[in-house]
C-alpha cells in the first residue's frame, strides 16, 4: 500500500490549489479527481471575472484554471481522474483511503486529508416546483454544460428561476445564442447575484427581473410548455389569486449550491447549519484531526480567487507536523449570515484570514473583533449585501489565542446613514 503526506479529493480550482501548497511545503501529494479531466467547473464557465485578485487579470474560467494545472503539472504532483472514494478508515494516527480508478481498487495510506469536492445544485424537487416531469428543465449548471461544451441548442423561450451569479451569466449566455430570455424569477425581495452580473447580464440585454416571484409548477408531457407563476410574500409563501401562466419551452433553476459533503458527513466531522459545510478553525482543518476543507465544500463562494486561496491555505497546512485540534469558536453578532472559519486554533499565530457575508443590506457598518472583551480591531464597511463576501485579516495582539480566551465577532450597522 503506498503511502502520501497529504491526499486531496477533488481536482478542481480548490483541489488544485491546495495540491500545488501541499507540495510546495515538500509533502508527497496524490490528488483524486472523479471526472475526465483536471479543472472542475470552470471547465464550462467560458465567460471572464476571473482572476482579478489572484492574477489582477480578467480571465475566463478555462483560462484561469488552466494557470493552476500548468503549475500542478510542473510541480509532477501523482493524480488519477475518473477516481472515486469509496472508503476512508483511520488507523494508528494515518488515514486509510480506498477508491476505484481506471486500474480498479486502489489503497493509499496517508497523514492528512483535504477534502476539495466542490458544491452541487439544488434541483426542482428541492424547491418543491409541483407539475409533470417533461423535459427542458434544467439547472443552470447543467445548461452550462449543454451550450458552453457540448454546442447545444437547449431551446427557444426560457425563463430562468433564480437570480443567482450563474442564473444571470446564464441569461446573458442564450440570449447571445438566440434564445429569448422571458425573464429571471427571484423569490426573495433582493436580488442573489453579484452587482456587476446583474448589470453586465441582465441590464445590458434588457432581461426583466422580478422580484418576490417564483415558480409553482410546470406543464408539459414531454416538452416543457409553461410555467405558473406566482408572487410570494415576505417569507416567500406563495400568494393565492396571483397566479400568471407564462408559455415557454425551457426553465432554468439557479436556486442555490449546496456544499458536498458525502464524505465530511462519512466521518462524523461536525456540519455548520448556516454554511452547510464543516466547522473548521484558522489552519482550515475540519473537527477532525488532520482533515482539511477548503473551496465550496467548505462554503459556496462568490469568487473563484477566494476559493483558490483556501486551497492554497489548507494545503500549507496540511503539512504541519504535531496538529493540535484544541480551538476556541467565535461568537458571532446576529447581523452575520456566517463566518469562516468559525474557530481559531489555540496557536501561536500573527493573523487569521476570514470571511464573511452580512445578513441583511447595510449602507454602512463597522465589525468589531475583541478578545475577552478588549476591542483589537474595527474595520468600517460600506453597502454591504449577503450575495458579496467579504474578506477580513485579523491580527491576533501578542501573537497567541489560548484556550480561555474569549472572541467576538460583532457587525454593527449605522442606521445613521441612508
């Protein structure tokens, strides 16, 4: 059985990233990924915002991911593809992992685990979308997929469920491939894209929006034919007498992502509601000793660049020496949707990196950081919306968390300014 420092599952933007830290800290690094070929979703994400931060540069996804596997490559890390993980054991302080590739059962023995398997998406019965199963219901990432690598034409009248950063990309995406987008449908009363998407894929190609809409059922026997629509309330209940019937071929679903976490939840490692990946501290090592998370499996972020940082964050780390799970959890003020890490190892450390999204639109706030009631830190922000995240590096005064110490995380809004 061969044996690695540090195995990574998932060969996308994260996995990459952490597979080039790990190796770069001289760790022997195997990197597991299921599908054909090395790069995840940014495969199919032809259009560009990529790699402003990483490479101050406006790439598209197969351009920027494409940076990652050069460097992955130069550096002769070991990777399978068309691999999956079927088992993971931990024996005597290493982890024993069995998986299925092209050479059949295959065994490695390893001393960390980081574990980059992306998000998935949530599909119409999720959402609960009541009607026949017809076709012409997609995804918006499996549309993706359909035009932006296969060359196909999925349609002729959409109306895209969602408002989403892939949902808007998505729209702007079969317009210019001649399908007439009817409109993009959101629930709640904000929109969930990035500014710059909602300006750059719907305004520029005058694609309504409608807020506080959302889809009720669909109609067709093999082919989608319509959609009833409804308004919804503030708790985003559907509203009775509001029903409207809108005749289309396509539906498209960009109603959120989910973090994959088959194999986090396979080995007990604690799950934060909020994210809905794992609990993690500083070093991105999960409740479990020597166990990484990092990228969308950790939680679904807005940004590439964000998510080959944490790739790049947990590989380094996993190549500590003497891991200590021993962290303390940060108490958070309501006003966060959620922060991560949610805990900081007991270490001696200069600064931690974390990030956040607010709960609600805010035209100004501070965040505050204090440790056992000393404020250490306070950062101002401005317009501040739960679909744009943001990053904050803390610096930790003497250097060292330990155990009793207590830390608070607070965002304050200035009702002040309007």
């Amino acid at each position: 059985m061969k044996q690695y420092d540090t195995l990574v599952i998932g060969g996308g933007p994260a996995g990459l990233a952490a597979a080039i830290g790990a190796k770069k800290e001289n760790g022997e690094v195997l990197l597991l990924e299921r599908e054909q070929r090395l790069g995840g979703i940014l495969k199919q994400c032809i259009h560009d915002g990529f790699g402003l931060i990483q490479f101050k540069e406006r790439l598209s996804g197969p351009e920027y991911v494409e940076r990652f596997i050069q460097e992955f490559l130069s550096l002769n890390i070991d990777y399978e593809t068309l691999a999956f993980v079927i088992k993971i054991d931990k024996k005597e302080g290493f982890y024993h992992v069995s998986y299925v590739s092209k050479k059949g059962v295959c065994e490695v023995t390893v001393r960390s685990l980081i574990i980059a398997t992306g998000c998935r998406e949530r599909t119409a019965k999720q959402i609960q979308i009541h009607g026949t199963r017809p076709s012409g219901v997609f995804t918006a990432g499996c549309a993706q997929h359909f035009v932006n690598l296969l060359g196909e034409k999925i349609g002729n009248k959409c109306v895209i469920l969602g408002s989403g950063d892939i949902g808007l990309i998505m729209a702007r995406r079969l317009t210019l491939e001649g399908m007439k987008v009817l409109g993009v449908y959101e629930a709640k009363a904000t929109p969930s894209g990035l500014t710059r998407n909602l300006v750059q894929c719907l305004e520029d190609y005058q694609i309504p929006l409608y807020l506080s809409h959302t889809v009720t059922r669909v109609f067709g026997e093999e082919r989608l034919n319509a959609v009833e629509i409804m308004q919804v309330d503030e708790k985003m209940r559907p509203i009775e007498g509001t029903q409207e019937i809108v005749e289309c071929d396509t539906l498209i679903l960009s109603v959120g992502l989910i973090p994959e976490n088959e194999i986090t939840e396979s080995l007990g490692i604690a799950l934060d509601l909020k994210t809905k990946g794992p609990y993690v501290d500083d070093y991105f090592m999960s409740s479990l000793e020597n166990v990484y998370i990092c990228g969308n499996a950790l939680h679904v972020n807005d940004l590439v660049d964000y998510v080959s940082e944490s790739g790049l964050i947990a590989g380094k780390n996993s190549m500590r020496q003497h891991v200590s799970t021993q962290s303390v959890s940060i108490d958070l003020s309501d006003d966060f949707l959620y922060l991560v890490p949610q805990r900081v190892s007991v270490h001696d450390v200069q600064e931690s990196m974390f990030y956040f999204r607010a709960k609600k639109e805010m035209k100004a706030a501070d965040l505050l950081v204090k440790v056992n009631g000393k404020e250490i830190m306070k950062r101002r922000y401005k317009n501040l919306k739960p679909p744009e995240m943001e990053k904050i590096k803390v610096k930790w005064e003497m250097g060292k968390i330990s155990e009793n110490d207590h830390i608070e995380i607070e965002l304050k809004e200035d009702l002040c300014v309007k």
